[in-house]
C-alpha cells in the first residue's frame, strides 16, 4: 500500500470516528507510520476547516442556512465558536 493510499485509509478513519464524536490525534492513527503523522494531520486540519460547509446544511424547515445571515454573508464569530 503506497503513502497515499494509507493517508487515504487513516483520513478515512479519522473521519469515522469523529462522526462518532470520538477525539483521535494524527498521531494515535499513526502509530505504526509514525512518518505520515504531519501530513495526515496537515489533511485533518483542512477538513475541520471545511466542517461549516457541512453544517450549513439549509434547513427544510425554515429555509435557511445556518451560519448565513439573511444578506448571505458568512457569520464568522459562530463559525469560530463551533
């Protein structure tokens, strides 16, 4: 299995657990690639980054976006806060 393709598999993984609510480090993934350890938390930091777009899901029942005031822009202070 090449480096990627275990990035992909541990990226995978991390992703997993989270939605589980579990709080796993790059490191603790990567115990027995302890090399891949920076990128694979360099690849974790960029999806929590992308976490609002997740959660700006529009509600069905109202018909907004959260995190999106009413001129659509961003609502950066609750998006930092989550």
């Amino acid at each position: 299995m090449s480096d990627e393709e275990l990035l992909a598999d541990l990226l995978l993984e991390w992703e997993e657990r989270a939605e589980q609510g579990e709080n796993v480090s790059a490191d603790e993934l990567c115990q027995d690639c302890l090399q891949l350890a920076p990128f694979l938390a360099e690849r974790i930091r960029a999806l929590q980054s992308l976490a609002w777009i997740k959660n700006s899901v529009v509600s069905e029942k109202d018909g907004q976006a959260s995190g999106v005031s009413d001129r659509g822009h961003s609502d950066i202070l609750t998006l930092h806060q989550s």
